[in-house]
C-alpha cells in the first residue's frame, strides 16, 4: 500500500512529463493557428474571386443591355422609314440589308447570353440537354458567312470559305447548336476587328493521323495582345486596341468559345501567320465523343441511338 502511494507521488512530482505535455499542447496549438490562417486566407481569396464574377456580372449584364438596344432601335428606326413609303427601290435594298445585319447582331447576343448560365453550371458533355449529331463543317461555315455578309458589307469587308480540302472531311460529331456559336463569336470578332476593305479567309482541313477537322478563320486587323494568347480566352478580357475600336464590347464572346470547345475535347487557338494575319483555329475530333452523350435521332426515328 505504501509502495503505490509513493509511486503515485512519485508521477504527479515529476516535472519532465509536465514538460513534455506542454510543449505537444504548442505544437497543437501552433499547428491549429496554422490551418486557421489557411482557412482565412482561402475564404478571402473566395470572397475576392465572388466580389469579382459579381461585378463581371453586373457589366456583362449592362454591356449586353447596351448592345441589344441599338441594333434594335436601328431595326425600329429603319421600319419606320420603310412604313413611309418614300425611298427608292435600291434605298430599300440597303434598309432592309442593314435590318438583317441588326437582326443577325441582336440574335447573336441573345445566344450568347443564354449559354453564359448554361456554360457555367454545366461542365460535362452529358449535362446539356442538346444531342450530338454528325455535323459538316464546311456546309455549317458557307452558311454562317452568308448569314455574317451582311455585317461585312458594312466595313467593305468579304467573307471567303475556301472548300478545299475543308470540303471532303468527315463530319465530326458535336452539338450543333453550340459548335455554331463558337464559329459565330470567331467570325463577329474576324469582322468588328479587321481594317476596313479586307477579306476574312474560313479555311480548313482533315487529319487523317488524329481523326479531327481544323477549321480556320483569319483576318488583318488589330494584332494579338502582347501579353500572349491565353488571356483572350479568358473571361471578360478585351485588349486596349480592341476596347478603343469597340468600346461596347462584352469580352465573352472568346471565353465562350473556349469552353464549349472544351466541353467537346477539342482545342482552340490563336496566332499570327506569316502576313501578319490573326488565326483562329478550332480542332475536333470526329468520333471521340461517340458515347459520351446521346445522338440525335435519325430522320423518321423517336428513339436516340
């Protein structure tokens, strides 16, 4: 009995234990400190990175405000002067060319402010509710420049979709709708940003090595950012030449492209040849997404293959 009260005495007196104790509750107390540092670091970077998609948001939102209202009051304006009755057969032409070219800028806006959402909350092929389908790119390029002409013959500007070799590649399997776009946002800029009495080249070719089509859209205009090609595709980014030439301009319409190109696998890319024209080229594969999400029913069919 004796013995083990002494042994008792004997650890409750020793200060070494004490000692060791207290120096594992700093080290615990020190490591907390750390990862509640961590954790107020990352939460102000998260709060930073909120307040700025907000504001992005918000000037998104008043850009795209600002440039639908005046394609839509040029349209209001020019159906006013037809109603009239006092212009000339070649004076209706051009009103009713500058109508379409209005249309055409009001549409575009209004697809590229749908898929903003719809790009944003879905990342994965399979999310979106549109099917993938065989698509020819050099039919889908011959129509978006007769749909883009009219906004060229603006700037004295031509579109040109060279069809070979473009014209003999495989279709690639993608959602249609979404592939448009991106050729759409290409072309806009090709146009909003060339020197004035310029051709717009659409070009393109099949890989047999890779299985993808490259199409390609160049203009001469204003050069590439110095800064490099990674921040055009980034979101609301716009370079000094670009906001002076165009000041209403969003800085999505790249952004855009970019991801619903990624959403299909393929790449997307800009440069300079080597007569000083800017190259957008878009590469996707023809059957890499084949089982990756639904297709669009045959001609006659209900049911999706």
């Amino acid at each position: 009995m004796s013995f083990s009260k002494n042994k008792k005495e004997s650890a409750r007196d020793n200060p070494s234990d004490d000692r060791v104790q207290l120096e594992l509750l700093k080290k615990a107390h020190s490591k907390l400190k750390q990862e509640v540092s961590k954790l107020q670091q990352a939460n102000q970077l998260l709060t930073k990175q909120y307040e700025q998609i907000k504001k992005e948001q918000i000037e998104y939102l008043q850009n795209v405000s600002h440039q639908l209202v005046a394609p839509l009051n040029a349209i209001k304006w020019h159906i006013e002067n037809l109603t009239e009755g006092r212009l000339g057969i070649e004076r209706i032409k051009k009103v009713l060319r500058s109508i379409y070219s209005q249309a055409t800028i009001s549409v575009h806006l209004a697809k590229n402010f749908a898929l903003m959402s719809n790009l944003e909350a879905d990342h994965k092929l399979s999310a979106l509710s549109e099917p993938l389908q065989p698509v020819n790119l050099c039919r889908l390029m011959v129509n978006l420049a007769d749909d883009f002409q009219p906004l060229g013959w603006d700037k004295d500007l031509q579109i040109k979709v060279i069809d070979e070799p473009l014209d003999s590649a495989p279709e690639v399997l993608a959602i249609k709708p979404l592939i448009s776009q991106v050729f759409s946002n290409i072309i806009e800029n090709a146009l909003k940003y060339s020197n004035s009495g310029n051709v717009v080249n659409i070009y393109g070719s099949y890989n047999p090595q890779n299985d993808t089509v490259s199409v390609c859209i160049s203009n001469k205009g204003i050069s590439l950012p110095a800064e490099g090609t990674e921040p055009i595709f980034t979101r609301g980014y716009r370079s000094t030449e670009a906001r002076n030439i165009y000041p209403a301009g969003t800085g999505y319409g790249m952004y855009i492209a970019s991801a619903i190109v990624d959403i299909h696998e393929g790449n997307i890319t800009a440069s300079t040849d080597e007569n000083g024209r800017v190259v957008f080229t878009v590469t996707l594969s023809v059957k890499r997404l084949a089982g990756k999400a639904r297709l669009r029913a045959a001609k006659g069919s209900t049911h999706y293959r």
